[in-house]
C-alpha cells in the first residue's frame, strides 16, 4: 500500500489544504516494513487530487481536512486518514503500518472473538467470562455481544451496560 503523509514546516500537516510538501511511503504489511518513497513537493489543492492518484497513492495520514477535499480523494479511491497528532512524519508511517497490521489481522481472523460471539463460559477472547449484555442490546464489539469484565475483546474497557 502507498501511503502520503502531507507535512507543513517538517511536520505532518495539521490541514491538507496547507500542505507545503508531502512524502510517499510504500508499505508491506507481511513484512511490517515501510519504504521512503521520497519527499515531493505539494501541488495546489486543486491539482492534487489527480496527482496523488497518478502516484498510486491508496491513503493519505494527516491532522485535518475539507470535507469536500476528502470526497473528491475518495472519488479517486483514496483513504484519508485524519487526526494525525504531534508524531514526526517517519513516527506516523510507523504508528499507521502498526494500526493497519492490526485491523488486517483481526480481519483475517474474523474480527474479534475469531468471529463469533461466546454465549457461555468457554475459552477464547473473552477469557472464560462470557457474555451479560442483555438480549437485543447492540454491541459493535464481539458481533452484537458484550462483555461484563475487562476482557481484551473490547479493548479492556469491558461493558456491564
């Protein structure tokens, strides 16, 4: 996947319409590598759209963005990513390949819980706890089901609601 992190003074651009340059990154999610790619300059917002997409870009990581500017990457079949923080630009590629690796491997594996929900007592991501979440209860985490105890599953969070 390439990715573009646009940056103003050095730093990851806090808004893509004051992006000064941006640099590529090609990343491999089997090897948990990252490739500099190269520093760029930023074209005017207006052309940017279309040059990212001939670069191949496929995600972009930064602070903020128009709306309509994210539309019209997404128009193009490019990721935005926003809320980038106070990380460097080489911080970022690494904490987005990290975060990336991740959701793909749940995804593999089929989400959380290995994609299914555990109704008793048995092993697995919730730890022998189980499920108490009332019937008919909505829950993203654990397709639709909860937790009553801090179990990883749901980030340790837990759900006695």
């Amino acid at each position: 996947m390439r990715i573009a992190i646009p940056q103003y003074n050095g730093a990851v651009s806090g808004a893509y319409e004051l992006s000064q340059v941006v640099s590529m990154h090609l990343l491999d999610f089997g090897t948990l590598t990252a490739k500099d790619e190269g520093v760029h300059p930023f074209p005017a917002v207006a052309e940017s759209y279309d040059w990212l997409e001939d670069q191949e870009v496929q995600a972009i990581v930064l602070g903020t963005i128009d709306p309509d500017n994210a539309e019209k990457l997404a128009e193009r079949g490019i990721h935005v990513f926003t809320g980038a923080g106070d990380l460097t630009p080489a911080e970022t590629v690494e904490q987005f390949l990290s975060a990336m690796a991740a959701a793909l491997k749940r995804q593999s594996e089929g989400g959380c819980c290995g994609g299914h929900g555990h109704d008793d007592d048995s092993e697995g991501c919730c730890g022998g706890k189980g499920h108490a979440q009332a019937e008919g209860e909505e829950h993203e985490c654990c397709g639709g089901k909860g937790h009553d105890d801090g179990s990883e599953c749901c980030g340790g969070k837990g759900h006695a609601h």
